[in-house]
C-alpha cells in the first residue's frame, strides 16, 4: 500500500508607455560602461528572440487540433458536451464519473453538442508568454518566455475563477462580436503585463510578491507556490479594487480543508454575508512520475461544478486543464510567446487572450506536482463541494 499525499486530501474541522529592449539614447558616450550595457541590451534582445521563436516553433509544429472521439463525453469544468443523438438514444457518461455521480448531479450540453463545447473553451481565457513589456523590477527582464509558464498557468486558473465570479459559468465569448461585456476586458486589465495597482494580477505583481519569497525574475515556480502568490495578490488588490473584497483566496496546506478556517475567512462577522471563495490544493500525485491510481480521481474533479481546473502539466513545463476525454486532459498551453497588449487602451484587440485549438495530453504524461482548484460562489455551493469530493478523492482499492 503506497500512502501518497495526494489522495489524502482531507476536509477537516480546525482547531504605460510600451518597453523595448533597447533603451533611448540621447547621443553617443565613450563611457565603457554605457557600451557595456548596450552591448548586454542587444544580448538580451537577440537572446530573447531567439527563446520566442524556438519556443513558437515548437508550439505551432505541435499538433493543433487533436482528434475528438464522437462517441466519448467531453468534460469542461463541469459541463459534459455529448455527441448529438436521436431523442431515443443515449450516451454512456464513463464509469469514473458514473460511480461517483447520479445523473441528477450532471449539467450536459446535449443541445449543442460538440459545438457547444468549442464555443465553451473558446471562452476560456488565454494567457502565455509575452515579450516587450515593461522591464521586471531589479531585473533585465522584458519577456518571460522560458520560465513564466507556471505563472502563466496560474493566471488562467484564477482568470477563469474571475469570469464564473463575475460573469457566471454560462457565459461566452463571441469573438465575431464587437461588443463585449465590461467584466471581460476588465478582467484581463488585471492580469496586465505593466507594474500598476490596477493589474494586481499581472506577472510584474506576482514576481515582486515572490521576490518576498526568495524568488527572482526568470526563476521557475512551482504550482504550490503560484497558490501562493495568488492569495497575497488578491489581499494587496482589495486595497485599491473593491471588486477583490468580494473574493477570498484559501490555499490548503498539507492537502488539508480546515472548514472553520474557511467560514472565518469567508463569512463576514458583522454582516454575516458570505465571501465567495478561490479554493486551492496543491497535491503530488505520486512520487517521481504520475500514478496512474489517481486517474479516475482526478478526471472526475472536472465534472464538479465548482472545478475552474488544474495547473501542473509535464516536468518543467506548465498547462492549464480545464477537462478531460477518455484517458487524455484537455488544456491550455501558455508556451505560445506573444507581443505584450496594451490593455489600458481603448478597445484593446481580444483575440490574443482566446485560444481557438484544444490539446490533449495523456494523462499518464502529467507531472505528479499540480495544484487543483475550486470556485464556490455561495456557503452552499461550498458545503455541497465538500460532500461531493470525499468519495472522489479517494482512489479505488485504496492507495
């Protein structure tokens, strides 16, 4: 019997201006030390190229669109997109999600289909490397292509927890549409590329949080930390965005929910009003590589309601997922190095922070370090959570 801490997961009572790489020189200097840093600047730049193309190449000489079985169910968090069938017919949901759910408890798209499930994903938000931005703090840093991906990650777990706050699970997004909702482009304002109080969740916020930390711009961060950095971003954000005091963030430690903890941090003592809540639990499923014990646990997390997804991915190499066919996660890849979007002007272009292509990775290639998260609007959303995942994160026969 292997007692993996993963699955020990318990829910207890407790005791402005666009950056270049090249700085504007007033005129010509003889100072050795001004060539020294134009020559370190041209390094940086051509250096920083190169790490975009590579990583570009890569991104796109991947396959782009994975084959979808029509006849397997689609998760995304919480929702099971189905092949269309005759009114007669129907479709087998998987035993993994069978034994732990009735079909009262399930939200399926039938109406729409596989359609329905593009139109879903398409709405997720999309955010990856970005280059030309405003240089990191204490750093020479204009890009974080090659070491931002878990960062990266992290920002479309809590971007989606944003959109199903504000906005709700139902919405989409429909890029052929001008208009768009203010929440949208708000949301993404936070997540910014520019050191401002008014994109508290941008990657120049959480670099200077972890410098508090121990770590320094183009350092890699694990998924535990990231959770981390999250939950002090949204305590600085509530003062200077009212939005944030409607949200709490809770990151479990040692796998472990304490509910008492919970309500005091989500329930109001004056007014007795509920905070919604950010749940996350970083875990380690397995020792060196993934064990495959925990995979119908971990598919079936995204048939809850309350799922927003997973960070975690391949070694050293960070995804999003949002879902699951058959034996493969379905996710989102932050690795595609993008120029950074002045998102303070009017009207800034969407289309960079959509992703239109799905990708799948077998499941049994994941990293065993990820952190899994949960968006409870409501106490009862969030007690309701608390039941439904107990059985769930047990594996079967025991681990």
């Amino acid at each position: 019997m292997q007692n993996n801490p993963v699955m020990d997961t318990q829910i207890a009572p407790s005791d402005n201006n666009k950056s270049y790489f090249l700085p504007k020189l007033n005129g010509p200097s003889n100072s050795s030390s001004v060539v020294q840093d134009n020559s370190s600047d041209v390094e940086g730049k051509v250096k920083t190229r190169i790490l975009s193309m590579w990583n570009n190449m890569k991104f796109v000489g991947m396959k782009l669109k994975p084959n979808f079985a029509k006849e397997s169910p689609v998760w995304l968090l919480g929702m099971c997109y189905r092949k269309l069938e005759p009114p007669n017919e129907s479709t087998e949901l998987g035993t993994d999600v069978a034994a732990f759910q009735s079909q009262s408890d399930i939200s399926c798209s039938d109406e729409e289909g596989l359609e329905g499930f593009k139109k879903d994903f398409i709405s997720k938000l999309w955010l990856t490397y970005r280059r030309e931005f405003p240089i990191l703090n204490g750093s020479t840093y204009s890009s974080d292509c090659g070491w931002g991906c878990m960062i990266r990650s992290g920002q479309m777990l809590i971007g989606q927890a944003l959109v199903f706050h504000f906005l709700g699970r139902d919405w989409r997004y429909a890029p052929e549409q001008k208009e768009t909702t203010v929440y949208h482009r708000k949301i993404i304002k936070w997540f910014g590329d520019k050191p401002s109080r008014n994109s508290p969740l941008s990657l120049h916020s959480l670099v200077r949080i972890g410098k508090g930390l121990g770590k320094k711009p183009g350092d890699w961060y694990g998924p535990g930390l990231v959770a981390h950095l999250f939950r002090q971003a949204f305590k600085d954000a509530s003062k200077d965005n009212f939005e944030f005091d409607t949200v709490n963030v809770y990151v479990a430690q040692n796998c472990t929910v304490y509910i008492r903890d919970i309500f005091a941090e989500c329930i109001d003592q004056a007014t007795n009003k509920w905070k919604s809540l950010v749940l996350l639990i970083p875990v380690r499923l397995g020792a060196e590589k993934f064990n495959s014990i925990y995979s119908p646990c971990l598919t079936t997390l995204f048939s809850i309601k309350e799922c927003i997804g997973i960070i975690g991915g391949r070694p050293k190499h960070s995804l999003y997922f949002v879902g699951y066919q058959d034996d493969r996660l379905i996710h989102l890849d932050p690795h595609y190095c993008q120029e950074v979007v002045d998102v303070w002007a009017s009207d800034f272009p969407l289309t960079t922070f959509h992703c239109r292509s799905p990708r799948k990775l077998p499941i049994s290639k994941i990293d065993p370090s990820c952190c899994i998260g949960f968006y409870c609007r409501t106490k009862e959303d969030f007690l309701t959570l608390v039941e439904t995942v107990q059985p769930i994160v047990v594996p079967p026969h025991g681990a």
